[in-house]
C-alpha cells in the first residue's frame, strides 16, 4: 500500500544570495542554494562544512560542571576507588558505557560496566544497579544516556556514599537530579555552545576533558567510530558538533576500524566503504538486537574486545539475536497491523495505541516506526511486565509527542524521551483511560495536514541538471542526516522511455531519458503504479546515486514518491 503523499518544496534564498555564494565559492548555483538551505551563508562556514575536523570541536570545559566532573573522576583515580560506567542498553549507551570502559581501563584497573537489564529493570538508572554499586564497593558511578530524570535513584545512590557523574542527552525535568556532577548540555543554564550531542558525545566529552587536563597518552580519536555509529543509530541532528564527530568516525572506520568494527565489516561488507545509511541498517540493529533478545552486555563484551578472534565469537551472538529479532519484528507487526484493520474505531482514530500482553518489550519500538509506515499518525505499542504496562511511542513530523505525553501524565507512572520518541509505563487499569486521552489531546492539536505523509525535497530541477557531476556535488554534503539530509530533488512531467517492469518484492523498474541518455529509475514498493506511469506522464521525487555494475559507473534515481500527471 503506497499512502498518498504531500510535497513540500524547502525555502529557496534568493537568487541574488545564491548568486553571491556561488561566486565566493566558484562553484555551481546548485551547490550554493543547496549550502544555504542549510544555514552556511559564507565561505568559511562552507570550509569547515566540508572539511570537518577535529579543530572544528568545542573545548568541553565549556559544559556546566565540567570542572567539578573531571576533578571528581581524578580524585577517585588518585584514591584508587572502584568506579561503575553506568549506561543505556541501546546502542546510544552501549558505546558510550564501551569508550568509556576502553579509556578508563587503558590506564586504570579499578573500573567495571554495568547495563541494566530491559525486561527486569527498564529503562534508567535502577535501583538494582546503584545496589550492584554498593555491594562491590562502588564509590563512584558514570551514568551515560541516562540518569537526567533519575531524581529518586540519585539521591539514594548518595545516601549510600556512592557519588554520581550522569553524562546524559535526553530534555530535562523541572528538577535536575542531586548527583555529585551533571553533564548535559541541554540544561538550561549550560552554556555549551551545541545542545544536540548523543549520549555517547557527551561520554566522550568527559573524556576529552580528562585527557586534555591529565593527559594519559591515550588516543581519544581512535574512539570516533564508536561515537559516529550513536549519533547515526541514535537519529540526533547530523549538524554542528555531531556531523564533525560523524564524518571523522566514518573516516577512521574506512580506514583504520577499531576491532570489533573490522571483525562486524569483515563478515557482513569486506571491502565495502561505509557510510550513514550502514550505521544505520547495517551495524545499529546489531549491536541493539542483544539489549532487545537477551541481554546488552553481549553487545558491550564486543565493542571492548581486544583481538578479531574474541570479536568474532561475540559477534556470532549478536548475529544470532538480531535474526532472532527480525522474526518476532514480522510476527508483532502483523499482529498490530490485523487488530487495527479488524477495528473501525481504530482505523479510524487519529493514534494508535494497542496493547498485547505477549509482544516483546525488546521490539515494540521498532514496530511502532513501522506501523507508522502504513497508518501515519502518533503511535503508541505497549505489553505487559509484571502486572504493569510499558511500552513505546513514536510521532510523525511535526508533531510533538513529548508534549502531547506530558497532557496525559495523571494515567502514567513514568514517562520520558523527545518530540519524536518516547518510553512510558502505566497501571493496566489506566489504558482505557490513557488511550483516551492520548486519542483527546492529539485530536484537539494536530492538524489534517500533519495526518498525510509528507516528502520534503530541496530542488525541482531540469533534465540537463542530470549528471555525474550533480551526484559528486550531493555527495559534498555527507553525512546525512536529521537536518542534513540527503538532497531530494524533483522532475516534472517525466515519461517512460521503455516498458516499466515490477522487480523483487513488488519494486518498480523504469527509465526516462534527460538529454538524450537512458536514465535508470527504481521505486521500491511502488509496483502498483505500473500502469499509470505505463500510460501518463508523472512528477518523481528521488534521490541521485551512481551504479556502479562491471566496473562501469551509471546514473540511478531513487525515486522517493511518484505524482501522476492527468
């Protein structure tokens, strides 16, 4: 089922701006409209745009409590007192617990990991972990993705003498835990210049600001393509600080990958260069499936392995339960999908929340964003965890989930995440009372408009814009990313220059021509429109790549959606 789309063309500058840059810059006038849709209005914001670097980083004393966080982690150090790296089990949080792991231990033996289990503790800081800490004679903890809403178990872990650094990303309560330290840019009186750091970004941070003030001959770079893997696994903005961090962890991972990346590459892509679109799909769903099946220390033991063989066996593992994953993924969202469409009031609703007490805590996540995919409104999945509801929640652009939640807030035990996602945890006798309200809140405030996907595209070109060069420009602009993505461009009244065919899985083939040269389409999913586009003319929204196929290097479109023309 291919849902109707709207097409949102990005603000274009005006010509005499694009006019100006391009000069600046010698370069085309696509390559300037496409710098300053992005915000880069001058020539050195053009240089440091393209040529990130590791100058192009904020010194991280300028973090609210900073200061106080290194000198705390020092004294332990020089008192010999046993520190706990405290993190989430997505893969936000089993890299930052990892190059926080690495560093420590590279110079300090004192110091051991600990992520809490999915299905017995949740999400957060647990009690049973500030209890580990206490039992093994933890002084010290170094929360990481976690731990700013923590105000309960903050304050018990000082009650205990345990003190507390929390390194952590996600938006702020009205009160900010009583921890020993806590670094987070997005306080409100943080003067950190950039706020949109992954969990991992801000771990590493910490580790810059140690390493530059004590200076343990410990390569901090060599963690980049650690941090790159969250920001890319954990969809925070691809900009500012982030895509600097990105693009040289993408670097270090196509040239020099740390173990556990070469073991993962040497199996799944030897040879292949990676990109975004890989720490995505490739090596994120991976390293979340052990958090999500079993257990996040698995994915943990891995990223801190010292040899390929070691590597190698734990990535089996990991191998193992992302298949494992993938399976229950299909079977839930079928599930999903058939008690919605058996449903009237469901289908008609403007969200979706549905609950199964046997759905996988692990997947439901993942299966919210896919549900999305085919109804395309504020979704909603929860299961059942010892007599009490959790579940998972995810949004559609432009609306702000997060809000919506906290205008539900009397039905929820707890809750927590951004606009975008969510996790929350309810009584069983508040659902039919919180789906209601959910349902209330986001009727009253979204829009129909909002309710109809849309693809949002940067240019409408010409045919003779159609190159090789136009992908080498594209390609300028990696790595994508939220608010950095991909340049998506559009044709108008484009004809099939050959009969159109269906591939694959219901995949629609096709070619047009643009000056004269037979130009390759492919529209996954779109088989069902075979016979419009046989018959009328049609508008396409696409990305540009290359094909590369015996050795020879051909033009393709990634067509995104298809308007008919009649």
């Amino acid at each position: 089922m291919v849902l109707k789309k709207r097409w949102i063309g990005k603000p274009l500058p005006s010509r005499q701006e694009a006019e100006r840059l391009k000069n600046q810059l010698n370069s085309g006038i696509i390559e300037a409209v496409l710098l300053l849709q992005r915000g880069i209005t001058t020539v050195e914001e053009a240089k440091h745009y393209f040529n990130p670097s590791l100058l192009t980083l904020h010194d991280p004393f300028l973090m609210k409590n900073m200061e106080k966080a290194v000198s705390r982690l020092h004294q332990a150090i020089s008192s010999h007192e046993k520190i706990l790296i405290y993190g989430d089990y997505d893969v936000d949080g089993t890299t930052a617990v990892s190059i926080m792991y690495k560093y420590l231990s590279s110079f300090y033996p004192h110091v051991r990991y600990y992520v809490p289990d999915r299905f017995s503790e949740g999400y957060g800081i647990s009690k049973d972990g500030v209890d580990f800490a206490e039992k093994n004679g933890i002084s010290l903890i170094i929360a990481l993705d976690c731990g700013i809403k923590e105000i309960e178990n903050a304050e018990y872990s000082r009650s205990l003498g345990i003190d507390m650094i929390i390194c952590d990303h996600h938006n702020p309560g009205n009160n900010i835990p009583n921890a020993y330290a806590v670094l987070n840019p997005k306080q409100a009186d943080c003067p950190y210049p950039y706020k949109e750091l992954s969990g991992c970004g801000v771990g590493f941070k910490l580790i810059q600001a140690y390493e530059n003030q004590y200076n343990t001959n410990f390569d901090i770079f060599s963690l980049l393509d650690y941090v790159a893997v969250s920001i890319a696994s954990d969809i925070v903005p691809m900009t500012g600080e982030n895509r600097a961090l990105c693009f040289l962890g993408l670097e270090k991972l196509n040239t020099l990958p740390s173990i556990p990346f070469q073991a993962m590459l040497n199996i799944l892509k030897p040879g292949h260069k990676m990109d975004v679109n890989d720490l995505v799909f490739l090596i994120g769903p991976r390293l979340n499936a052990s958090g999500r099946i079993s257990h996040a220390s698995i994915t943990v033991e891995f990223l801190i392995s010292k040899t390929l063989a070691e590597a190698g066996k734990f990535f089996q593992e990991i191998n193992t339960n992302n298949t494992e994953r993938q399976d229950i993924d299909l079977h839930t969202l079928e599930e999903a999908k058939m008690m919605i469409d058996n449903d009237e009031s469901l289908k008609n609703a403007k969200t979706t929340v549905l609950f199964h007490p046997g759905w996988h805590k692990g997947v439901i996540g993942i299966v919210a964003s896919r549900l999305i995919d085919y109804y395309y409104r504020p979704t909603i999945l929860l299961t059942e965890t010892d007599g009490q509801l959790t579940g998972s929640a995810r949004s559609i652009p432009g609306f702000d989930l997060y809000s919506a939640l906290e205008k539900c807030r009397e039905y929820l035990d707890k809750f927590g995440g951004h606009q975008f996602a969510a996790g929350l945890s309810l009584d069983k006798n508040m659902l039919d009372l919180f789906r209601n309200r959910f349902e209330q809140v986001v009727s009253e405030s979204i829009t129909d408009e909002m309710l109809i996907p849309m693809v949002e595209y940067d240019l409408e070109l010409r045919p003779e814009h159609i190159s090789l060069n136009l992908i080498d420009i594209v390609e300028k602009f990696a790595p994508f990313g939220p608010e950095n993505m991909k340049p998506r461009f559009v044709l108008r009244k484009m004809k099939c220059a050959e009969e159109p065919r269906i591939v694959g899985n219901n995949h629609l083939r096709f070619a047009i021509r643009c000056n004269g040269s037979r130009i390759s389409c492919i529209a996954f999913g779109m088989g069902d429109l075979l016979k419009k586009i046989s018959k009328y003319e049609f508008d396409i929204c696409f990305y540009i790549e290359k094909n590369i196929w015996n050795g020879n290097t051909y033009i393709q479109l990634n067509i995104k959606d298809i308007h008919i023309v009649q």
